[in-house]
C-alpha cells in the first residue's frame, strides 16, 4: 500500500502468473474527505485489498527528517518532529525507519485516524517512508566512479527531495515545494552552488515524477555538464515493476531492491 498527500494505491505480487507477476492498483481518492476515510472505502471497493493478506507494507509519502544514529532516541522523536515542523492541527503518529548504512534515522508522521484503520484491518504492518529504500539505492551507486554526485528524487510531481553522499554518510539532504522547472531548477542550482560541486565533472542524477522534464533537462543542460534522467527499466534489469504503468520510481525500487 502506497499513501501520498492525495494518492492511494494497492500493489501485490502475483508469482503464479507469468505474464502479470505484479498487479496494481491505484484508487482515486475523493476531495473533501479524509485519507482514513478513502481508505475505509478502498478497503470495501478496491480489488486488491479484498484478497485474504494479512501482512502489509505501507510506504508513506510524508515529510520526512533524519537523526544521525548515535544522536537518536525513540523517547525524544515527537519533540524532535515538532520542533522541526511545528504543531500539527490534525493528530499524527511519529514513525522512523533506521538507515543502518546511513547511520540515519528517518522519522516521518502517519495521520492517526489513517493508523488505526491500517492496524485494524492487517495484523502485520510494516510502515516505510516513501524515500527510505531510493536513498539506499542511490548511496549504493554513489560508490561507481571518481566525482562527487547531486541526486534528487521527485515526489508527486510536487516534492523534490536533494540528496548527496560522503562516504557512509548524508552530507546533504532537504525536500523543497516545486511546481514548475522553473523551481526544480532553483533548488537544484542552488545546492550545487552551496556543495561547491564541479560544473564540469560532478554528476546530477534525476529520479522520479520529474515535472515538465523535457525542459528542465534543457535548463540544466545550460548549467552543468553530467546531468542523468534514471531509466527504470535499464536501471533494474527490465523488472517488472518497471513495466506496471504509473508506479512511482521508490515503489519501484522498494520491489525491486528492498528497504
């Protein structure tokens, strides 16, 4: 199960099947009512939710933070989060996923209501932050090659989410509000210029729901020389997943690399 700011969809393997071993489904979800309350309704009219699961994993699209590992204590990680995003008018459950490799914590919020509905239909739930299994997929391939590398991941069309590595570590990582190429290309200039990454030999890599991506690839072009839109499909070996039309880039990498 994936659940974004105004997204819902329901993805489950399906092995016996040879020509569809992954089936998915996203559900549309109705302004005007909350999250828990489509989800509630998807649960009763969706198709892959009526089938007898018991064990879930929901990957959620919310804003995240990270806590370096020997800084992290799971006593202190509501204060954490609302002295770094400030009150919520709506009741929230704070999450975190440990990035061992990272030496990292990602905590991340879960509506309350939204919660209860999830833990009440499914025995076993597992919740993951949308970005947690791509930042460990990418910081494996930071490792290829000699020059340092900008990666950015966008979320929705809406979200982008730049990251950056030095050795097992985030030297860099923050999401920004973007709408147009035009803000894409802000940020992304931005960070580059305060890295104080190469112009000419330095790499950028795109990933995701990249908005208005033919000219925002123009834009960067202008800018820096090594600039890379991710592939899927050559990326993960032509998996399926990367065949099922409209699954975002991170459930694509959670399927095919893990968490």
């Amino acid at each position: 199960m994936r659940i974004g700011r105004n997204t819902l969809s329901f993805t489950l393997p399906d092995p016996a099947d040879k020509e569809q071993p992954l089936r998915y489904e996203p559900y549309v979800v109705k302004g005007g009512i909350s999250m828990a309350a489509n989800l509630r309704e998807a649960l009763k009219t969706a198709t892959l939710p009526s089938a007898d699961v018991k064990r879930v994993q929901v990957v959620l699209d919310t804003p995240s933070m990270l806590v370096p590992t020997e800084q992290f204590e799971e006593e202190d990680i509501n204060d954490l989060y609302t002295y770094t995003f400030a009150p919520s008018q709506e009741p929230r459950k704070i999450l975190f996923n440990v990035l061992p490799d990272l030496k990292a914590v990602c905590l991340f919020p879960i509506n309350k209501d939204l919660y209860v509905v999830i833990n009440d239909r499914y025995a076993d739930v597992q919740f993951i932050h949308a970005l947690t299994p791509v930042w460990r997929h990418m910081h494996q391939r930071s490792f290829t090659g000699h020059f340092n590398k900008l990666y950015t991941s966008f979320l929705g069309g809406r979200q982008l989410c730049l990251f950056a590595f030095q050795q097992n570590r985030f030297k860099f990582c923050n999401t920004f509000e973007v709408t147009h190429a035009q803000d894409a290309l802000y940020f992304i200039i931005y960070v580059w210029k305060q890295l104080r990454m190469d112009v000419l030999h330095d790499e950028l890599h795109l990933s995701g729901e990249v908005p208005e991506e033919e000219e925002l690839m123009k834009e960067l072009k202008m800018y820096l020389q090594k600039v890379y839109h991710s592939n899927p499909a050559v990326e993960f070996n032509q998996a399926p997943a990367t065949k099922v039309k409209g699954m975002p880039y991170d459930l694509m990498t959670l399927i095919v690399k893990g968490r």
